[in-house]
C-alpha cells in the first residue's frame, strides 16, 4: 500500500503539468495518471522434449506509476490507450524431473513486460459527478531486459496477444465537464506467452513452459478532461 501511494504521489505531479498545457474547452482528450497494482494470476505447464513435468510458475506483483489517452468520439464512446512497464521477479515452483529435481523452486530472475493495451469504452454519462465508464479491448505484451536468474543459462519469453476488459469511475472535482477528476480503474488482462528455458548446465536440456499471466491491474489516479 506504501508503494501505491507514493506512486500515486508521483503520478499525480505528472499529471499536473500536462493540465497547464490545456486546449480548448471541447476537445475531445482526456490524459489520466494512476498508480497501478499489477496482481499476476499466473499458472504454468512445464515438459521437456515433449515429456509433461509437474511444477508451475510464481510471478511478483508489482506497483507502477502509469499514463494513459482516452479520446471522446461522442459523449459515451471512447477509446483509451494505457502506457505502463512493469518488472516482474518469476520463480518456478515445485518442479520435478524425474532423476535430478523433486518439488524445487527454481529463481528465474526477472523480466521486464511493456503491455500496451487499448480499449473501447462506453461511458454512462449523468448530470452527477460520478461517471462510470466500461470496456473492452486488446493488449499486446512485450517482454525485455530478460535476466535467466542463477541456475539457468538463459531465458527468451515470446510476445503474447490478448483480450482485455475494464470497468471505472471518474468523479469530477469541479462539478463540470472539463477540469480535474478522480479516476479508480480495474483491468483484467489475458496474457500468455511461451517461455524457453536453457538449463543445459544443470539439466542438460531445456524446459519449455506455457506461462499464463492473466493479471489483475487495479489503478487510482487522477484525469485531466480538455
């Protein structure tokens, strides 16, 4: 909680510098900066050369700070785009290959996933200050700066594409249309991707794994409408 404070803090600074650079009244962007609980809900089925293993994967939550357009194409359609990078720690746990492991955890060290994600949202306009708002999408997720951990010799994750569905709320500050709001947000997104890795000194093979994500992406932030 300590961390999703802070990064709110910081994401809310951001925030208001891009408020000073306002356009016209009637334009249709609005920017939003969110603190975001990355809650993986990861599941994994490991083998080698085709031979299933028992095991399964641990990847760490994370708390990032995240900025995101949404464009107004009439009052209650619109579409968002969220920016984010999050790093990850992925362990896999309670691993067995039959003749050298049984129900091991094994430190995969840590990857780094740029998830871009847009969705198209139908927001429930009313004369209060509350605004909720729904929707659905796509994501792409791309992983870097892969570190294989102690034990591997290396580790390659292939990119993953999915859906994503979204539910929210802005609440106006000012009571109008354009100016400051608050913004809370919940995301589900379907993340899978196939993992490859190298334990040629330790195994003398490799472990292929199909790696489920599927994170739960909570945000609080603050929205700026032009």
């Amino acid at each position: 909680m300590n961390k999703l404070l802070l990064a709110a803090l910081m994401t809310g600074t951001a925030l208001a510098g891009f408020a000073e650079a306002a356009m016209a009244e009637d334009n249709p962007w609005m920017v939003r900066a969110r603190a975001l609980a990355v809650l993986p809900d990861e599941s994994a089925a490991l083998s080698v050369g085709g031979a299933r293993l028992a095991g399964d994967a641990d990847i760490g939550d994370q708390y990032v700070p995240e900025l995101d357009f949404t464009y107004f194409f009439t009052d209650h359609i619109a579409a968002e785009l969220i920016l984010a990078v999050t790093p990850h720690d992925v362990s896999a746990v309670n691993v067995t290959v039959p003749g050298a492991l049984t129900n091991a955890n094994i430190d995969l060290g840590d990857v780094w996933l740029l998830p871009p994600t847009l969705t198209l949202q139908y927001h429930f306009r009313s004369t209060g200050r509350f605004k909720p708002y729904v929707g659905a999408g796509v994501n792409a997720t791309f992983f870097f700066n892969e570190d294989e951990g102690p034990v591997a010799d290396g580790i390659d994750y292939d990119p993953s594409f999915g859906p994503a569905l979204q539910a929210g709320v802005d609440y106006d500050l000012d009571g109008q249309e354009g100016g400051f709001a608050l913004n809370a947000d919940i995301k589900k997104i379907w993340i899978n991707t196939d993992v490859k890795v190298d334990f040629t000194s330790a195994l003398g093979a490799a472990v292929n794994a199909d790696v489920d994500i599927d994170p739960l992406v909570v945000g609080l932030g603050l929205a700026y409408k032009y």
